[in-house]
C-alpha cells in the first residue's frame, strides 16, 4: 500500500491540488444555478396568477410556500451584463449592483394562510431595475426591485 502510494504520490498531488482550485468555481456556479432557478424566466407564458402558480410549483419554491419571489425576463447575457460596467453600476456597497434599465419582472406573492401545497400566487408583472448580487461577474442573488433609481 505504501508503495502504491509513493509511487502515486505527484499524480494524487496533482489530484488534490486540481480539487481545491475547482472547488470555488463549483460553489460559484452552484449559486448561480441557483439565482437562475429562483429568478430568471426568459419566455414567460402570461404573467397572471395561473403563472405564478405554475412556474413557482416547476422551480420547486412551494415546499413550503415561498412568501413572495421575482422572476425577471430577459435574456441571460442581458441580466449577466448588470455585473459589469456598461449595464449596471455600483449600488450602496461593492456587493450588489443596479441595472442601468429597467428589465420586465413577475413578483409572485404568496395569499391564503397555509405556507404547505397547494400555494396560491397573486401576480403582478412590472417593469423595474434589479439589484443583483455577483461574483466573478457572475449573478448570484437579487436583492430587490426598484422602480426608479435616486441620483445624489
């Protein structure tokens, strides 16, 4: 065993060093597959309650019932872009950014009193600017929506 070992010895290095290097990059993507579940649906099919129901039932965000939830319609690279400098700029602190227009949005608000299935969503689509969290220009959590951006 211990010869197999030494012998393996810079191969399993290598091995572990490509795991730490990696391991990063996997929580990253991980975050962002999960801001992707929770907020962006490019094809919306109506925007109404119907929808909110549904899309909140497929993502898998009704057990329990989630209090209220945002989806934002427009293209991946369009919402990607808010991370970086010609579509959104810095906003209260170097963790979140703001959109530079406004992007089409379906908050899903949860009503009734019991937070188990089957949940019912109120909807109300809009037109707003996103605050996103990101990393290595990558989104990772939306913070929230406003409709008009204060200039100081």
């Amino acid at each position: 065993m211990v010869m197999f070992l030494k012998g393996m010895g810079p191969l399993l290095l290598f091995f572990i060093l490509g795991l730490w290097l990696v391991s990063p990059l996997t929580q990253e993507n991980d975050r962002e597959k999960r801001f992707l579940t929770q907020h962006f649906d490019h094809h919306p099919t109506g925007r109404d309650d119907n929808y909110c129901e549904t899309i909140m039932r497929e993502r898998d965000l009704t057990n329990p019932c989630k209090d209220m939830n945002t989806f934002i319609h427009a293209d991946y690279p369009k919402i990607k872009a808010v991370c970086e400098d010609n579509a959104g700029d810095p906003y209260q602190d170097e963790r979140f950014r703001i959109s530079k227009s406004q992007f089409q949005v379906t908050n899903c608000r949860h009503h009734g009193g019991s937070t188990r299935p089957p949940c019912r969503y109120r909807a109300t689509a809009d037109s707003r600017y996103i605050v996103i969290a990101c990393e290595h220009g990558l989104p990772v959590h939306l913070e929230k929506t406003i409709t008009a951006k204060k200039f100081t």
